[in-house]
C-alpha cells in the first residue's frame, strides 16, 4: 500500500438554498493510516470512489443551508463540515483525510451575468447619489456666497448712506454757526449735491439726461423739495 498523501480531486453540482444551481470544485487530500494498512487494503477496492460518496453526499447536506453570496462567504465552513463528515466515515476503512478544500463554486454563466448586473446597477445608483450630493454642496456654496455678498453690499450702501448723513450733518451745523437761515443752507447743500450727481455722471460716461438739465435745475429741485418739507411740516402742525 502507497502510504504517501494522495489527492481525489472531485466536480460536484449541487444548488443553494435560494435554488441557484452551482458546480464545486474540491480537493480532498488524504493517505493510508500506517496502523490500519489491513483494513486500507482488504475493507476498500476502492477509495477514490468511495471518498467522492462521501464528499457528494456531504456537501449536498450542507451547501443547500447557505445562500450564493453566503457560499462564497461560507466557504471553508463548508469545506469543515465535509471534512468532519468524510474523516469520521473513511477512519473505518483505514483512510485519513488530511484536507478538504473548495477551490472553487461556479455558477451558471446567466447567474454571474445576472449578479454582475447588479453590482454595476448598485455602483452606478451611489455614483449618481455622490454627483447629486456634489451638486447641491454646490448650489449651496454658491447660495451662501450670494447671500454674503448681498448683505455685505448692503452693509456697504448703509455706511455710504451713514458717511453721506453725518457728512450733510456736520456741514449743515458749520453752515448755522455762521449765522445763515435754515432755508440758505439747505439751498446750499441741495445744490451741492445736485452738482456732485451730474459730476458723477458725467465721469462714469452714462448716456443719460438728469431731468431738469436746465441753468434752473437746481433751483427748481431745490424749490420743489423745500415746498414738500414745508407742506409736511404743515400737515404734522394741523394733526397736533
């Protein structure tokens, strides 16, 4: 008797527990047990016969308790409960079984396209959520960044309009100290500013006209603006 490790390598199909049929290949490595040489050669003609009994039957007891993506996961689970199982059995004719090994578990080629399938479908779905993810941290960076810009926009008209008030103000005081009537000084600064807009006009190369445009424009604004002070300063006077 050849006392050597032998290997029986074995091609079985069988199917999962969710009926998906597989093909299995094994390895089983196993040689004679020098003390029980008699019993190898007079109990069993045939091993490797007897071995791949064993192992079909083992492994269509135990895979059928596993899903496919479970078998893949559960490989060398099962390749221990063929073991257990083929050791024990073979032990009586003289035979030890040194390893069990699944070299590999084969789908149909429809299963595989099928499982491929799905795998591209789950990457391209958190592909597309990544993108959709990207652009909303976009529209939101940009909304945030307009928002910004809006209110230090108008943080920047109201100290304009604060610098202009406290500036209209301090020369509106020095211009009373000098002995001149409330009406003479807001004819002044009216006209000021009256000249000031058209200078700024004229720099910034508009093409407009600031309506009156005549030699009386400002006298005019001036006119109409301290007639509607005066008429409100009426109307407050009669409601008290």
């Amino acid at each position: 008797m050849d006392l050597r490790i032998q290997q029986n390598n074995i091609e079985i199909e069988t199917k999962t527990k969710d009926n998906v049929f597989v093909r299995l290949n094994l390895a089983v490595q196993f040689q004679v047990d020098p003390v029980k040489v008699v019993d190898a050669y007079y109990k069993l003609s045939k091993p490797f016969t007897q071995i791949t009994s064993y192992v079909e039957d083992a492994i269509r007891s135990s895979l059928p308790k596993y899903t496919l993506d479970e078998s893949y996961e559960k490989k060398d689970d099962i390749a221990r409960d063929v073991f257990d199982t083929v050791s024990f059995e073979m032990s009586e004719y003289g035979y030890i079984i040194i390893k069990t090994l699944i070299t590999s578990i084969e789908p149909a080629q429809e299963v595989k396209d099928s499982m491929n399938a799905i795998n591209a479908a789950q990457r391209q779905r958190q592909a597309a959520q990544e993108l959709a993810n990207a652009d909303k941290i976009k529209i939101v960076t940009a909304a945030e960044a307009d928002a910004e810009k809006d209110r230090l926009h108008g943080e920047g008209i109201a100290n304009q309009r604060k610098a202009i008030v406290d500036g209209l103000s301090e020369s509106f005081n020095e211009l009373k100290s000098s002995g001149l009537s409330e009406k003479d000084i807001m004819s002044i600064l009216l006209t000021e500013q009256y000249l000031d807009a058209l200078n700024t006009f004229a720099k910034q190369g508009n093409h407009a006209i600031f309506l009156p445009a005549g030699a009386n424009g400002a006298e005019d604004i001036r006119t109409q603006i301290l007639s509607a002070l005066s008429a409100s300063k009426d109307i407050y006077t009669n409601l008290k």
